[in-house]
C-alpha cells in the first residue's frame, strides 16, 4: 500500500484455514488379529508417529488411538486444505513398513461430521467388539492426554476429544449400554469357564500387570479359582498385584520355568514379539502328563507364537476368537443403542455448530481483505487520473471506502458467526468461498504478495 493511504483501515490479519478434520483407521470389523497388530502403536510409537505427522507438515494436529482391537489416525491438516487422508495413510504405510496394497479394504476413512461421529461412537463404545465395553473410554482418554501433553493437538481437536469424553461418561450414566460393563477380561475368563466348566480351584497364571490383567484376575476370583501367579516384566508391578488378589509374584525371567503348573493361562502384555513361543510350551506341555492348557491371549500383538496353536492339548484363543460371548453381550444391550445413538447426534451437532462458526469467521475475515485489497486498487487505479486532488481528499476517499466495505459485511458477518444461524450449513460456506474464489491456493497467493 502506497503512502498515500497510510491511514485507511488495515487490513484483516491471515486468514484462518478451514477446519477440516479426517482420520484413517482399521478395527475389528475390518482387519483380523494378524493385521492389527502390524498396525498396532506403543505409546512410545504413538508419541513418535505424531511428532513426526507435525514435523513432516503433514497435519498440524494429530492423534493415535491404538487398542487391542483398533489402529486409528485422527488429525487436521496444517495448510486447511482437504482433509490428508492420503498421505496419512502413506505415512503409515512408511512407519510400520506396510506395502500399501496390504492396506486395502482394511482401512476406513471418514472426513468432517462423519470423522466426529465416528469418534464419539467410539467413546460410547458402540464401535467396539463388546458393545459399551469398560476399557475404551479410559483407553480414548490416555491416548489424548499423551498428545495434549507432548502439544501435539490444537484447538479442533481438542474440542473434538473432550466432547468425546463427554459423550462416553453421558452414554454411560444416561444408559443401559455400559449397565454390567462387559470387558475383554471377562469375556476371556467366560471363554475358560466354557472349556473347564467349573474353573473352582484351577491354578492360573496371569502374564502382565496391567488393567486389563488386574481385571482378570478380579472375575478369576470370584470364580473360586485356586493358586494364581502374576508374571510382569517389572516385578514391582507384578508383587503389588499379586499381593492385592491373594497370588504370589514371579520374575520375567523365570516365566519358561512357571508355565507347567496352571491350566489356565491370561496374557496382556506389550511388545512387538511373542512372549510365549513354541518351544517353550511344547516343554511345558511334556511336564503336565498329558493334562491340557488353556491359553486366552488379549495382546495385541499377539503374546503367543502362532506356530504353537497346532500343539497337542493346547487350546489357544486370541481376541478375535470372543465372537459367540461378543453376540450375546450385543444382543442384551442393543435395546439401549437408539437412546445413545440420540446422545451422540446432539453432541456432532453442538461440535458441528462450533466447527461453522470458526468457519463462518475465517470466510468473513477472507472477504474484508480481499474487498479491502480490491478496493486499495481501484483507489490507486483511479487517483491516477485525478493529479488534482489534494492528500486530504484522497484520504478522506480512502476512509469512505473503507467505511462502505465494513457496511457491506457488517450484516453477513452478524448472521455467519451466529452458531445457530450456520448450524449444519457447512455446505452453503464451502458453496460462498467458491462464489468468491477463495480456494486453498487464493489464499496461498494472497499470503505471498
């Protein structure tokens, strides 16, 4: 801007991007065991995978949600253009080393409203294997405090996660559906009760420490079973554990040593190679005099070697192998899933009332600067021929200007940045940016002059 116009009304600062949020992801529904461990994230992995999505310019903000039945991906792209969908599932693709042909049909994606309403049924628990299991909400809350905390989200996903959690505890306390919460613990320990009968002083063994082995061991116990031992790579963790339920703690290093006196056998530990291998149970197995094992593995990836499923009397289950129990957990509550299916849609609706309004505010502040640079043009353009007029007046003709342009978008910035007057008109925004040529590359330009 020439000197001239020094004092007309600046204009409006960089406009914000468009709030566009996607996920990728694959689940029980869509993968098998085999693959979602390929996928799986440690929290380390998850810490890693977000750093670097920001690092690469990728997206701006990110979150990884990995669970025992479930890989996802949720994030905004930095530049507020389309949603990345494609290149987050390229740089998957990369971190775990995937040929990309191996992904298809295994991967969904959801943008926009869809991505949100997916997000919340997750947190309902109405996505998951067990329909309104224990663990995912507790899971979904970790997995956002780890990337709040290192800074990897922002404003949108902020807002979309906490709703979530409001939508899980609201389902939760408004519901039946998490009424007599069924977990992957207690459908594990129902399987063992169907191959056993009666699982009244059957020895166990517990591989792990954490909440989902603590959970076992609870319904164990209240199944009367006798002589339990907890095996945790830290034997401080297994020894508190152990002492709470009545068991007695054992070292890492003595698990081959342990595996021929339970019947029963619960593993739920991390880590990206099986703990249990083929060698080490069919030794065990030598030891019992021809007394079978039941194995139920919840790792994912799976604790137990694959190449052992074929060894006489061992019967191993993993976390796919729930489906009956799954059937019936769905078929007691699903009466319930309407009433939190109404629970999820008013809060998509709040979050996409919030998403318009940030929305409605960019486009008014793209507009003014654009009339306002549109007008500084035609000022120029027009002083030109007039060499007659004085600095006063060619200000004051700036200032008039400026005036006019505020006039004309003071009534549609009113009615734009009323939530409930933009509420699901995403649409009718995307429609007046292409009615005003304000695309991803317009404003790129715009910001480069």
């Amino acid at each position: 801007m020439s000197s001239t116009y020094s004092n007309t009304k600046p204009l409006a600062a960089t406009p914000r991007p468009a709030v566009r949020i996607a996920l990728i992801g694959c689940n029980h529904r869509t993968a098998p065991v085999e693959f979602r461990e390929r996928v799986a994230f440690t929290a380390e992995q998850a810490r890693a995978a977000a750093n670097s999505l920001r690092q690469q310019g990728i997206l701006q903000e990110a979150v990884v949600l990995s669970t025992c039945n479930r890989s996802e991906l949720y994030g905004v792209r930095a530049d507020g253009g389309a949603p990345a969908t494609d290149a987050m599932e390229e740089f998957l693709t990369s971190f775990h080393r995937i040929p990309r042909s191996d992904f298809d049909g295994r991967f969904y994606r959801w943008t926009g409203r869809d991505a949100i309403q997916h997000l919340y049924r997750v947190a309902a628990g109405l996505d998951s294997m067990l329909l309104g299991e224990a663990e995912i909400l507790g899971q979904l809350r970790t997995a956002y405090s780890q990337a709040l905390e290192q800074g990897s989200t922002g404003p949108v996903l902020n807002r979309a996660f906490q709703g979530a959690l409001e939508v899980g505890k609201r389902i939760r306390a408004e519901t039946e559906v998490g009424a007599r919460p069924m977990s992957v613990a207690f459908a594990g320990v129902k399987l063992a009760e169907r191959v056993f009968g009666n699982l009244k002083g059957r020895a166990a063994l517990i591989v792990g420490a954490g909440t989902v082995a603590e959970q076992v061991i609870e319904h164990l116990r209240n199944r009367g079973i006798g002589r339990l031992q907890v095996v945790n790579r830290s034997l401080d963790h297994a020894e508190e554990l152990a002492s709470r339920m009545d068991g007695k703690a054992v070292p890492w290093q003595s698990l081959e040593t342990v595996l021929a006196m339970p019947d029963v056998i619960v593993t739920s530990v991390g880590g990206s190679e099986p703990v249990l291998t083929r060698a080490m149970l069919e030794s065990a197995l030598g030891s019992r005099g021809g007394r079978p094992v039941f194995i139920v593995d919840l790792g994912v990836p799976r604790n137990v070697a694959a190449t052992a499923a074929d060894l006489y009397n061992l019967y191993v289950y993993n976390i796919d192998d729930l489906g009956e129990i799954v059937e019936q957990n769905r078929r007691a509550r699903e009466a319930e899933i309407p009433r939190a299916e109404a629970i999820i849609a008013e809060h998509v609706g709040k979050f996409e009332a919030w998403r318009a309004a940030l929305e409605a505010g960019s486009i008014v502040d793209e507009l003014r600067g654009r009339f306002n640079r549109h007008r500084e043009e035609l000022l120029r353009e027009r002083m030109e021929a007039m060499p007659s007029i004085s600095d006063e007046e060619r200000q004051r003709l700036a200032e008039i200007t400026g005036d006019l342009v505020d006039r004309l978008l003071a009534e549609p910035a009113e009615r734009l940045r009323q939530a409930h007057a933009v509420r699901g008109h995403l649409g009718a925004l995307d429609a007046l940016r292409h009615l005003f040529g304000i695309t991803e590359k317009s404003r790129k330009d715009e910001r480069d002059e």
